[in-house]
C-alpha cells in the first residue's frame, strides 16, 4: 500500500514509490535530490509535521532532515505489510 509520507506511521521504515516532482519548486526537488531522495529509497518519518506547522523530521539513510508538510505530501511510499 502506498502513501504519502505525511501520513506514514511514525518510526516505521517504508520505500519511496514515487515523488511529485512537478509539486515541488526547482530548488525543493534539486534539495531533495542531493540529499539522494528518489525512488526506491528507503525512509523513516521519525517525527511527523507539528501541529503548528512545524517541519517533520524524515530519515534517509543515515541522515535525518527537515521537510516541510507540502514535500512531505508530494513524496510517496509504500510500507511492507505487518
């Protein structure tokens, strides 16, 4: 099953099945990029966006970043079954 990473569970690691790259601005999706964020990448929503709107904290590899709700939303990924 696949979602948006907005809406993954907290802590659990899943693989990006697809971005929304034309949601994004140039710099977003060039960010995105060199953090090594494409598909088939495995990532982990280790802190979801606050609800104040703060950023979410995302893991990828080894490395945990700050992605705003909209990025979020644009990136999708699916979560192998229980």
């Amino acid at each position: 099953m696949s979602h948006s990473l907005a809406r993954a569970s907290r802590n659990v690691t899943g693989t990006v099945s697809s971005i929304d790259w034309e949601a994004l601005s140039p710099a977003e999706a060039r960010r995105l990029r060199e953090f090594g964020l494409d598909e088939g990448v495995e990532v982990e929503l280790v802190k979801p966006v606050g609800w104040l709107g703060g950023p979410a904290a995302v893991r990828i590899g080894r490395m945990t970043v700050a992605l705003r709700r909209h990025i979020t939303e644009a990136i999708k990924v699916a979560v192998p079954a229980e």
